[in-house]
C-alpha cells in the first residue's frame, strides 16, 4: 500500500493534535498567592505551562515557561515539577 505525502502529513498531524492536551493546574505558593494555570507536553520529553497568580483573589500577574528533559517521567512526577517550577519562577521574580 502506497501512501501519499499529505495523507502522511495529515495522519502525523491527527496522531499529534489529539497527544497534546491541556492540563489544569492550581496551587499556592509559599509567599501566599494562589495560582491557576495548565500546562502540555508539547513533545516526548517537554512541557509548556502559563499561570496567573492572585493574591485574595485581586490578579497581580502571569507568567509561562517550559521544561526540558522529562523523558520516562511519570505523570504525577511531571505535574509536581510543573508546580515547582510555576512557584519558583513567582518567587524569584521579585
């Protein structure tokens, strides 16, 4: 069976639009803002988040980032690494 190149394309393209999936995340941070955000493995061993941080509920900012290297890490290994990285990258802003 022969396949041509962009009915290749399209299969890769379904095969990675339904990989990548948003996950939610929240937590607080330990000067005391709460956080909100999501995060996605935008490929095998890296993932993208954002997070917007509040403080009694008032918006005070965002901030994103990624992470590199976590090939073979389980998925509850890669949200807490997402959650130390979202709190490390608020507490050290300032």
């Amino acid at each position: 069976m022969h396949f041509s190149l962009r009915e290749i394309v399209k299969v890769q393209h379904c095969a990675l639009t339904k990989e990548v999936a948003m996950t939610n995340i929240s937590g607080k941070t330990t000067n005391g803002f709460t956080y909100e955000g999501e995060y996605e493995l935008i490929h095998a061993d890296r993932v993208r988040w954002s997070a917007t941080y509040r403080r009694d509920g008032i918006f005070f900012g965002m901030r994103h980032g990624g992470i590199n290297e976590l090939l073979g890490v389980s998925p509850g290994e890669v949200q807490q690494v997402v959650m130390d990285d979202i709190e490390f990258t608020w507490t050290q802003a300032g």
